[in-house]
C-alpha cells in the first residue's frame, strides 16, 4: 500500500514537472523579447503614446528583429467596477485595453501587462490578490500574452511568495489563454530556486536598474555592472526547460534623460557602456525589454539594440546562459554555448584604462582551432585561430562567436 501511494506521488509530481517544462517551452522558448514603459515613462502612459510605440516597434524594424512584446507596466489600472472586474483607467485607455490588444496583435505583436501579488501595486495602483482567477479571466478576455507580477506590499517570508505567485500561475493556466508569467519579487528569496516550479517562466534577479555603469551613491538603485554581478552566478538556473533570469530592462540610450532610471544616481552611460549592457544581457540569456522613447531614436541606440548578431546570442535556441571563466579586478571572461556546437565569449574590461589582452581559447576549455566573428565590428578576423588579441576599451565588452 505504500509503495503504491509513494509510486502514485512521484508520478504526480513527475507530471507537474513536465507540465512546467512543456509551458516554458511553449511560452517562452528563448528570452521574451520588446519594449516596456515603466523606467522612461514610470505611470505618465496612455493608449495613444502605446499606439505610437506599437507603430516604432514595426517600422523601426525592432519587431523584426525580435522585439514583439508591448509591455504594459504599473499605472494603466483604474480600479475595480460592481462587480469587482479589475478595470483600466478609462482617462488613459478610453478605448479600453481589448481594443489596445486588437491593435497591437494587428501588427504581429504581443500585449503585456502588469499586477502585484498584493492588494496595492508598487506605484499604489490596483492589485491582484484575492482576485487571481477573476483577474487571469479579465486579461485572458482582453488578449494579454504576458504577466508582470509584482510583489509590493506582500510579506517577505519565500513561502508566501511561493503560494502568491503559484496561485496566479494556476490562475493563468486555467484562463484559456496562454500567457507568460513574468515574476517579479527582485531577488532577495531567490527566485530561481522556486519560481519555475510555482509556474513562472522568467524571474527578475535584482532590483530596479538604474541608468548607470554601476551604483556609487547606494541608494538601493542597481547600475549594469551590479546586475551582471548578482547575475552571472546564476548560469545554471536558466533555460529553455525551466525559464529565465530577468536582469531588467534595457537603459540604452536613456542617456540620463528622466523618469524613473534616471534616480537612485542614474546619471546616464556613455554608448560603449549601453553596448557592454546590451552585449552582457545577450550573452546571460536575460529577457530584453527596451524602455527608450522609440519615435525619437538616436543612430547610436539603434545601432546597438538592433544589432542581430548579439540579439541572437540572445536568442540561441539551446538557451543556456553565458559561465563567468574568469574575473580579476579589471577583466571579466564570460562563455556561453551556442546551438550547432559554436560559443560566443565576452571579454568586459570593468577597469579605467584600455587593456591589452591575449585569450587562449584553450584556458576556456575551447581546444582546437575556430573561425573567428567579432559580432560588433561584424568583422570575420581568422579562420583557424586558437586565440584572441587586441585591446579592450574601459567598459567595453569584445563578443566573438567561434565557429
Ligand atoms: C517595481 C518593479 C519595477 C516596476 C515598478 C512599477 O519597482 O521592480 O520594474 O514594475 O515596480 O511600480
């Protein structure tokens, strides 16, 4: 009798594993990819600005390359009607958010939106708890692809994470819609140990990114290299079976220039800077979601996050995060394997001055001699190297694929 209810238990946790692998895959195979509003615009949103976003992302040529999530973040809330229906504010979405929808699916693009696994989101807004079914059948009848779960106001301890995002995951399942859960507790109960099996399929690992190479003022702000830092252990969490760790969005071309990256220090990078982000988040298999003003687009910030190369590292279908080699104080060496039996490695001068530098991709378990593609000069430099030589420029990261 025992036995048999031991068998009967393993079977069923063998099939909530598989169900879990099988939702990841499908829903998110590689890093969800597109652009999201909160750190340039925080809550100042409206249907009109997102129209005009959806449009940039087509004709700019970022959907093409990838970016084909519109991401809803905190604020498009308007409360709860009679009947406790979560509502959008009827000022900023008048047309309502199922037109949105309509609109952005229109143009080959998903719809993503936000709540927090408490009764008030982080900005004060509206939330979820309580609510999980009733609000996973509210976005399912609206069109939502993809869920931002916040975890402001909920209580700290993991088990209570645990249970809030599961039952919104279970929610999310039973909607009949398929939507990406995105979980969004920044961290601090390492999420990456639970939060595929509460049925999540991507986790943010820090808190907020700032604009900015790294954190000086310790306000609580995350700059780029403090994310890389948090994340570049975590190599082993991620993957197309279970899901991805979110380092947060984008700063690329912020330059500074306001809303909620621009605080806690967040001054800006220079564009070797925002290239090294984008490179760093591309080799970590971090989802990418650009938060810029993408009507008003520089030719710097284009060349960098359009740059299909390093998007597709990002996107490499075996999906397996990028392993920190080496690190001293001024040189980090990252590997990430690429499907086909190529890799992609990065070399990130973190120091002040410009380095000189010489791999052997030997040292990096690499035996054998590669051809050789700088993805960001775009350049094939050898055809039978056994190493890499040049010079890396303060913040720069040099990402060669070997082939
Ligand atoms: C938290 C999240 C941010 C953003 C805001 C919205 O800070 O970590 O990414 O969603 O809430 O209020």
């Amino acid at each position: 009798m025992k036995k048999i209810l031991l068998m009967a238990f393993a079977i069923v946790n063998l099939t909530s594993a598989m169900a879990q692998i099988s939702a990841t895959k499908a829903l998110a195979p590689t890093p969800p990819m597109g652009w999201m509003t909160w750190n340039l615009f925080a809550d100042n949103i409206d249907e009109q600005m997102l129209r005009e976003m959806a449009d940039a992302l087509v004709s700019e040529g970022f959907r093409d390359a990838g970016y084909n999530y519109l991401f809803i973040d905190d604020g498009w809330q308007g409360g709860r009607d009679n009947r406790n229906n979560i509502i959008a504010d009827p000022k900023k979405f008048p047309s309502g958010i199922k037109a949105l929808a309509d609109y952005v699916h229109a143009r080959g693009l998903k719809l993503g939106i936000y709540s927090d696994a408490a009764q008030l989101t982080c900005a004060g807004y509206t939330a979820s708890l309580g609510f999980e079914q009733q609000d996973a059948k509210t976005f399912a009848s609206w069109g939502i692809d993809y869920l931002k779960y916040d975890y402001c106001h909920a209580p700290v301890d993991v088990e209570t994470a645990k249970l809030r995002y599961k039952k919104m995951a279970d929610a999310l399942r039973g909607c009949g819609r398929d939507i990406v859960l995105g979980v969004c507790e920044w961290g601090p109960r390492k999420p990456w140990l639970w939060a595929s099996a509460a049925g999540g399929q991507l986790w943010r690992t820090t808190y907020d990114v700032r604009d900015m190479w790294i954190d000086t003022v310790h306000k609580g702000g995350k700059g780029i290299m403090d994310i890389v830092e948090e994340t570049a252990p975590l190599h082993e969490y991620a993957g197309p079976e279970v899901g991805w760790n979110d380092m947060d969005m984008l700063v690329v071309g912020l330059k500074g220039t306001g809303g909620p990256s621009s605080d806690l220090g967040g001054k800006g990078c220079t564009d070797t800077e925002y290239e090294s982000q984008m490179s760093l988040w591309c080799m970590l298999c971090s989802p990418l979601a650009m938060t810029n003003d993408l009507r008003h687009l520089g030719q710097a910030e284009r060349r960098i996050l359009l740059n299909k190369e390093i998007i597709a590292i990002n996107q490499d279908p075996l999906g397996r995060q990028a392993e920190r080699k080496l690190k001293t104080d001024v040189l980090q060496v990252f590997v990430k394997p690429l499907a086909e039996g190529k890799w992609a490695i990065a070399l990130l001068n973190t120091g002040d001055k410009a380095l000189k530098h010489h791999q052997n991709f030997a040292d990096l378990g690499l035996e054998g001699k590669y051809k050789v593609r700088n993805v960001w000069t775009h350049q094939d430099l050898s055809r039978k190297a056994t190493s890499w030589k040049g010079t890396i420029e303060p913040h720069q990261t040099i990402v060669l694929v070997l082939e």
